[in-house]
C-alpha cells in the first residue's frame, strides 16, 4: 500500500509541535479527550435537526482501554466519526482543524462550545507513541475507515470495520528508555490522576475499566482482584453554577482539596465576563499566607481552563505580583486549547482578562475593608507587606491600585488605619501625614520626636517594615498630603517665636556646638539645640533624603558590603533640659568633659532611635569617668 506524505512539510513542522508547543508529554491525552468530547458534541448537535443521528444523553461517552501486554492505550469515542475526507483533511494535514471549520460554521449557534482549534492537538500523541491508528466510523455510514502513522514519514489511509459509529485511536506506547519511562501511560493509576488533573471537567463521562482489590465473598481475610468499571470524571465544574446555588461549605471544600490548605479561605471571590473577554473565574483569598510565600520558592498563578479543560496549572500573567496570594481558576472559551506557553504571553485575550481580574480583586478588597474589618485586617497582617511592596514597585506605577488597601499601625488607639482613614481624622489646617519608622511599635513610640508630635496633637503612623518607609516616598502624596518622616530635619512644628529663639541661641553657642561637633567627627554633620523635644535631653535627626531607618535596611542588603550608604545625621539637645545648662557652663573651661558628653548623649541618642553603638568600650569607659 503506498504511503501518502502529510501536506505540510513534515519532518520539522511535526518535530516543533511535538517538542516546543508541549512542555509535558502527558498533555498527550488530555488532548485526545478534548478530541473525544468535540466529536460528541458535532453528533449531539446535528441530532438536534436530525433525531437519528444521535444517542441517549446518558448514552455519549468516551473511553479508555489499557492492553499491558501489547503496549496499546485507546481512547474511544461514540461522536460524530470522521470520513475519508475528513480523515485525510484533518489527520494528514498537519494544523487542520475540524473543530476549528465546525465552529467557524455554526460559531453563532450557543449550542456550539468546541474546544479545540488549532488541530495540533492529535499530533501531540506522537510524544509517547511510535505508532498511531484510528479507526473511525462517520454518521450515515455502514463501513469504517483506517488511519494509520508512525510519525513525520507519512500516514496510510484503508476501509476498515467498527460496530458502532465514533472513533478509536489506538497509541503504540514507546518502549522505555534509560530518560524516559514511557510505560507509565499504561498504568491505571497515572491515567486516573491525568484525567482528574486536566479533564475532570469535561461534559461527557471518561469511563476506563479498573482493578480493585475487595475482599473475598464467604473467605474471610482472603481478597480477590476485580475490573470494575468507573466513571474518572467529575464532569460538571463547581463554578459553572450559578453562585447562589453554590453553599459556603462547597466553597471550602473545593478550596483546601485543590489547593491543599488546611483552612478554608477568608473570601470568595467569582466572576463571569462576557463581551471583549468572555470567562469565568472563581477566586479565593487564604485566610494566611503559606509557609514559603516570601520566598523565591514561590509560585503565583491561576489555574487557567478552556472550556473546563486545564491549559496551565499555574499562569503567572493572570495576576500581578502584588496580588499574587490570590488561588483560584479561570475558565474561558476564547482561549485555544492548544495554546503553548509562549503564545499565551502575548495572547490580546489574557491581558483583557488580566486587567479585569485585577479591578475585581481591588473592588472585593475594598469591599472588605468595609463591611468586615477583622477579616481585612487578618487579610492584611498575613499579605499587606506584599501590597506594600507592590506600591514601591516599577517606580510607584500601581499605586492608584494599591493605596487605598495598605495599612499601618497607629499612635491614634495604636490600630491599624488606612491612609484615607488618617487624612479623614487630620486637624483642618494639616497637609502632611506624620511617621516614623522603626523596629517595633514600643521602639518608635520612645523615639523623642515621636513623643513631641503627639504632643502638638498629630497622629503618626508607625511603620515597621523595611519597604515601609520606601513606599511611601514612592508615594510621594495621598489626597494632596504629603509624608514627613517626624525624625526628619525638616521637620518643625515649633511656632515662629520658637524658632527666633532657637535659631539666636544657636548662633550665641557657635563655640561650644562646634567642639561637640568635633568630638564626634563625621559621625554627624552638626550639632544644635533644639525647642522639638519636651523631655529627653538629646535626639538624631537626619536630612536628606535618606533617614536613619533607611540606612539600616541598605546597609542589611546582600551586596551592600564595602558600599555603606549613611544618612546624614544631626544630634540636637533639647535647650529646655538642665543637660543644655551643664553643656554651657562646663565650656570652654572644660572642653574635654563637653567632648565627652557630647559623645555620651550620641550614643543615648543612637540607642533611642534603635541603632546599635560603635565603640561600646568607649561610652562605657566614659560613663566610668564620669561616676569617679
């Protein structure tokens, strides 16, 4: 019989599809049963204008059968069976795709919902077979028809019999090699676990003949083998119904089975879209973060289907970093199931459902926030830190997304707020929104500037994580207040007879600010006294644009070493504590004892403000001297 050539030039077109548009080898049967279920649905749907042409409902089904011994794995259909044209049309024309010229033809019937498009799907078979027959028997015929290919070489085409009309595709398994263990495909156990993995949403029901182990009627302790036949599918996807007749409880259930947590999610979340994108997604928010979460280990995505058939387990473009703690699925029809990896990125479709999923997760967060704010806040404390880093991210360009769901604690009842919640609860004549930065909340609260602006009445969020204080400089302004860092020389909130005061006692002590300052050398760029501070005798403040906090996050940077970044610090001493008067009445006559308090009250400053001393030998020697 003389072998006929596929149409296309086919050594390297069927290399490519086998080798770069699947990255997994088992995709090879989720195609064939996508296949399967596409041939069913041509037969139901002509059976609509012909009642002859089809089956019971419950009557469809496709199915597999495993022969161990002869390497074989088929998977069987009753659809609508393929001709001799079609045959040679679909099967010897590498890229020809039925479904493809089915739907284009009956595309505006709703009753049509074809999953393959791009008729590279069969071929995928070759990545686990030498050799591939199908014997398929079309509607309105009597006799059957053989295909039959042993890859790039070329295919034959014969009459051939089958009982019943639908189609039989017969794998050749390849024989295992020290790489791969091709075998594996005829194991019942990985064929149950590929069909529950990429198809258990398919309509129809994929049934396969499957051995238990049961116990022996009348012999006790005894247990016998018996091939029993099961159904592998689930077939009716949870998020295909409608919400409302979907309970709490089968959320949960869906959620910690799928994505294998062991408590149910904090909100759910679900959308259906139809128009520019048309898709359904069912989204869920982790009521905590998972042990690995901020780590590079890590892996965000949605799980992303076609027609109830999964393409990705986990599409990283469906979602951005920020919301990247979101678990769930998306179900579209306009995404072809063939689609590989690389496609997918620049597919116009994904990034309209991107865009929108997005907008969804904002407006449900915020949703939150306001009908359940203990809900948000566990939300938040478990995966605010990656909003936050989301702000400061790609140069502040999310943060119309963003600002509106961070939070910080607070000095107002030492809650979290939000930043609308702070600008609302301002004074009238407030532009700015105060904070400090720090370690933990009890350190900042000891900060003296801290104490100061509280006491003029301000609120100050206390921000204690390292992208704090980044962020919000990203941010640069919310609702036309800008971020002052209350440690910042730039700040003052004395009043103006205050400053006049300040400044010419100051310019009378020029002599005396000036030893300190030698004393401690490029540790800070001056000294002066200050009318900020109520109570503690000395504090750092830095200017620039770099604060103390933010030297200590750089500096802890992998990297960093050999490069410190300084923030240039200034050590003033509160005029109002008696600590100002020694200072002047000890100079000049005793210039060495002021060196040695001006570096006292330096490292009293330092460890207020939770910077760890230099010379510890030193302050302690001069605490000595000073005690004797």
């Amino acid at each position: 019989m003389k072998k006929k050539q596929f149409k296309t030039e086919s050594q390297k077109l069927l290399d490519m599809m086998i080798h770069s548009i699947y990255t997994h080898k088992e995709i090879f049967l989720r195609e064939l049963i996508s296949n399967a279920s596409d041939a069913i649905d041509k037969r139901h749907f002509r059976s609509l204008t012909d009642s002859t042409l089809g089956l019971d409902k419950d009557a469809y089904e496709i199915r597999l059968r495993v022969d161990r011994e002869a390497r074989t794995l088929t998977v069987s259909d009753n659809g609508c069976g393929m001709t001799q044209e079609d045959m040679e049309q679909n099967l010897g024309t590498i890229a020809k795709s039925g479904s493809f010229d089915f739907k284009k033809e009956h595309g505006a019937n709703e009753e049509v919902d074809i999953i393959g498009q791009f008729g590279v799907g069969f071929y995928s078979a070759f990545m686990v077979a030498d050799t591939i027959t199908v014997t398929s028997r079309p509607l309105g015929a009597s006799s059957a028809f053989i295909w039959e290919s042993s890859g790039a070489d070329g295919y034959t085409v014969t009459d051939g019999e089958r009982d019943e009309v639908g189609t039989d595709i017969v794998l050749h398994i390849k024989d295992d090699t020290d790489d791969e263990t091709y075998g594996e495909f005829l194991e019942e156990y990985r064929l149950r676990s590929l069909v529950k993995k990429y198809s258990d949403y398919i309509r129809y029901p994929i049934r396969m003949a499957v051995s238990h182990r049961k116990p022996k009627e009348g012999a006790e302790g005894e247990y016998e083998t018996v091939i029993e036949d099961e159904t592998l599918n689930s077939r009716i996807p949870l998020w295909k119904r409608s919400a409302s007749e979907v309970t709490k409880e089968e959320y949960d259930r869906f959620y910690t089975d799928k994505f294998m947590d062991y408590e149910a999610p904090l909100k759910v979340i679900t959308q259906t879209s139809e128009g520019t994108a048309t898709y359904t997604a069912l989204l869920f928010l982790p009521s905590h973060a998972p042990f690995n979460y901020y780590t590079k280990d890590y892996e965000k995505g949605l799980e992303l289907y076609s027609s109830g058939v999964l393409i990705m387990d986990k599409c990283a473009d469906l979602l951005p970093d920020y919301f990247g703690f979101v678990k769930g699925l998306v179900d579209s029809s306009d995404l072809s199931l063939n689609i590989s990896r690389e496609m997918l990125q620049h597919d116009r479709q994904l990034k309209v459902m991107a865009k929108a999923i997005e907008k969804k997760i904002k407006n449900e967060l915020l949703k939150l926030l306001a009908s359940d704010r203990e809900a948000y806040e566990t939300f938040f404390r478990a995966f605010g830190l990656q909003l936050k880093y989301g702000l400061y991210s790609d140069y502040g360009m999310h943060k119309d997304v963003l600002e509106d769901l961070v939070m910080f604690p607070s000095s107002k009842e030492k809650k979290l707020v939000t930043l609308k919640e702070y600008v609302e609860g301002c004074k009238e004549e407030q532009t700015s929104i105060y904070y400090a930065a720090g370690e933990t909340v009890e350190k900042i609260e000891l900060l003296p500037q801290v104490e100061a602006v509280r006491e003029k009445g301000y609120e100050v969020l206390y921000l204690t994580d390292d992208v704090d204080e980044f962020a919000l400089k990203m941010l640069s302004k919310y609702m036309d207040h800008d971020f002052k860092n209350v440690t910042a020389d730039a700040l003052d909130l004395s009043t103006e007879e205050e400053k006049q005061a300040v400044a010419e006692e100051n310019k009378n002590a020029d002599a005396l600010l000036a030893c300190m300052k030698e004393a401690l050398g490029d540790a800070v760029s001056a000294v002066r006294f200050t009318a900020s501070l109520k109570k503690r005798p000395a504090c750092l403040s830095t200017e620039g644009e770099v604060s103390a906090e933010m030297e200590k996050v750089l500096n802890k940077m992998p990297g960093a070493e050999g490069a410190a970044v300084k923030a240039s610090m200034i050590l003033e001493i509160n005029r109002e504590h008696r600590i100002a008067e020694v200072l002047k009445q000890l100079y000049p006559a005793q210039e060495d004892k002021v060196k040695a308090y001006a570096k006292i009250l330096y490292a009293q400053a330092r460890l207020i403000g939770g910077m760890s001393i230099e010379d510890p030998g030193e302050l302690s020697e001069l605490i000595t001297d000073l005690m004797v």
